[in-house]
C-alpha cells in the first residue's frame, strides 16, 4: 500500500516489512513483485526488469557462478536467446564472460527445432500459470482485458490448427 493511500485509509494497524537494501536491490525487488501482478508488461518495461535483474546481481548463483541465459530465462519471462541479445545490447562486458557458452550452457549441444518449441511451450505455461495464480489480485478491468487477450489466443491457435497430445505416461 502506497503512503497516500494508507492515509486516506481507515487503517488502524498495518503491518510492514522493511528490509536494508540499496537502491539497486530495491528496484530489482520492486520489479520482481510487480512480475506477479498479472498484468502484461510492455516491451519497455521488460527490459527495465531485465535490467534491473543484471544490476542487483541476480544473475550470479550463490556460489559465484553466472546464471545461464536459461536459468534466467523464466525468472525474466522471456526466451533464453532474447535474454541473450539482451545481455549483449545492455551488458556486453557480463555478456563477455558468457563467451564461449551457448547462452550460458558449457555442456550444451546443438539446439533442435523441437528443443526450441518445447522451450517456448515451457515460457508460455509459466506465463499462464502465473496469470492464474494471481488473477485475484487484479482489478475487474484487467481481468476483462486478460480473458479478451486469451480468447484472441485461443481463436488464433483453433485457426492456425490444433491437436490435442496423447495424455502423458504416469
């Protein structure tokens, strides 16, 4: 809750956390918790979170080793390889130290068409699950603009052709 808003507020108590951070830990924290509002970023706003992410060194595991461009890939919600022209767009020093790797990967192989698809298949669900986890949180309207976006999605797919999968092996 915003400091205007607790005061036009009938409130009595309010509980708060309050963490020591710097100002950059700060805006990545504030870009991670607006990630699970639900509510689609714009191309300019994922970016700033993209961003955000590299500048409080998230990006490095808690054993000093970088993060793959995969392993960042759902923390961010985009594709590894965007994450990657990303890094080389904004960072291209950190993106020096990723030299060598395929997109962060040491031991991976040549990609297959059908590793690709099932990567963006995984990105998709994650985004998915995510508006549902939090749908509630949500106003009305967005809500709306939510179930017009996935009825557009659906009538897309339904046009472009669908099959439903064999169901999986237990």
């Amino acid at each position: 809750m915003e400091a205007g808003a607790l005061k036009r507020s009938s409130l009595g108590e309010v509980w708060v956390e309050v963490a020591d951070l710097s100002q950059t830990e700060a805006i990545w924290e504030a870009a991670q918790a607006n990630l699970g509002h639900g509510v689609q970023y714009s191309s300019k706003d994922l970016h700033a979170v993209f961003k955000a992410f590299i500048k409080a060194k998230k990006h490095i595991k808690s054993n000093g080793q970088l993060m793959s461009y995969r392993e960042m890939s759902p923390i961010i919600g985009k594709p590894h390889t965007t994450i990657r022209a990303w890094m080389l767009k904004y960072f291209p020093t950190v993106a020096r130290q990723y030299s060598g790797d395929d997109h962060g990967n040491r031991d991976a192989g040549p990609n297959s068409v059908m590793e690709i698809r099932d990567e963006h298949r995984e990105v998709s669900l994650q985004a998915l699950q995510a508006i549902s986890q939090r749908l509630d949180l949500v106003t009305p309207e967005t809500r709306w603009l939510i179930a017009r976006d996935l009825e557009a999605l659906h009538s897309r797919a339904v046009a472009l052709g669908i099959l439903q999968p064999p169901p999986e092996d237990f």
